[in-house]
C-alpha cells in the first residue's frame, strides 16, 4: 500500500515542487494532508493518540517538509551543473538591470527557499557550488544533512511533547467539606 501511495499520491500531490516557493502555511497544508493519508492507511485514528513521530516511523517515511527540501536541493545542485545559457541557470543566477520593489516585506524567492533548505541541511551557503558540482557527493551531502535535520526536529518536537505533557497534572479529585456556623448551630 505504501508503493502505490508513493508511486500515485505523492507523485501527483508534489509534481513540480522542486520550483515551488513554499510558505510555512502551505507546507503544513501539505504536511496535513501527508499524515491524514497515511493514518488512513495504516487505521490510525485521533483516537489511538498516536503521534506524527510514531506514524511515520511504522510507515519508514519522511515528512513533507523533508521531501521538499531534498527536492529543492536536488534541482539546485542540477541547476547548477547545467552549460551556461540553459534558462533555468540564466534565472537562477540573473540579477534585474533596472526596476523597483513594492513597499513592505519582500516576496519570498526561490533563491531564498533553497538558503533556507541549505541552513536546514547544514550546507554551507558560501561553497555549495563546489560540493553540488560533484553530483554523488551533493547527493549524499543532501541525504545526510537533510536525514541529521529531520532527526534533530523529531527530537525537538519528542522534548517539546514532553515539557507540554509535564505541565499538564491531574486534576485535583479531593474535596473538603468546611462545615458553616450555619450548619453547626443547627439551621437556625
């Protein structure tokens, strides 16, 4: 079962993503849909309080978040091999000549997806074009980086869990009666 989602769902729900810029918003739209399929497949239901951490571990998957920045790396580094004059490199590395930007925070651009993607990675952004122009080597810089970051944020996220779940205490079942002067003295 996990093939064909693999093979049909995945496929179909990230085609193209590797010159998507994602907001946070969209990738845990994303990330929801991803856990929902597969609690679906596996007969998890919010009842079993089972976690994401849990699901994904018995599914042998990634997140989505972790799919989509290997993708993303992946189609830098292929980027960055290309001849010169391919118009993937001549976007990715041109700059405008003349122009504007609009008042207010910058839109997102996929140069700064991929940065994000190569910080999460531990990549470093000064000199990833001498790693990536050795394709095996920036496939497995990508696939280490991108395995220690998933893992450190299952971590994070195991920590975070707990702290929540020792906050919580249980409720106090104990109640004390203080009899009043009124029921003492007998109603009156």
């Amino acid at each position: 079962m996990y093939k064909v989602y693999q093979a049909c769902v995945l496929s179909t729900l990230l085609y193209g993503s590797e010159t998507w810029t994602t907001h946070a918003k969209q990738e845990k739209k994303l990330n929801v849909f991803h856990m929902r399929c597969f609690r679906k497949i596996l007969g998890i239901t919010w009842e079993d309080k089972v976690t994401n951490s849990e699901v994904l571990s018995k599914a042998k998957l990634s997140t989505i978040f972790a799919m989509l920045s290997e993708r993303h790396l992946r189609w830098l580094g292929h980027v960055h091999r290309m001849e010169e004059g391919r118009i993937p490199k001549n976007l990715l590395y041109g700059q405008l000549e003349c122009g504007s930007r609009s008042k207010g925070r910058p839109h997102l651009r996929y140069r700064d997806s991929c940065k994000r993607d190569l910080q999460s990675a531990n990549i470093d952004i000064n000199s990833w074009e001498d790693l990536a122009s050795q394709r095996s080597a920036w496939r497995f810089a990508l696939k280490s980086g991108i395995n220690r970051a998933e893992e450190e944020l299952v971590k994070k996220r195991a920590s975070k869990r707990e702290k929540r779940k020792a906050l919580v205490s249980p409720p106090d079942t104990t109640f004390i009666c203080n009899p009043s002067s009124s029921e003492t003295d007998g109603g009156q």
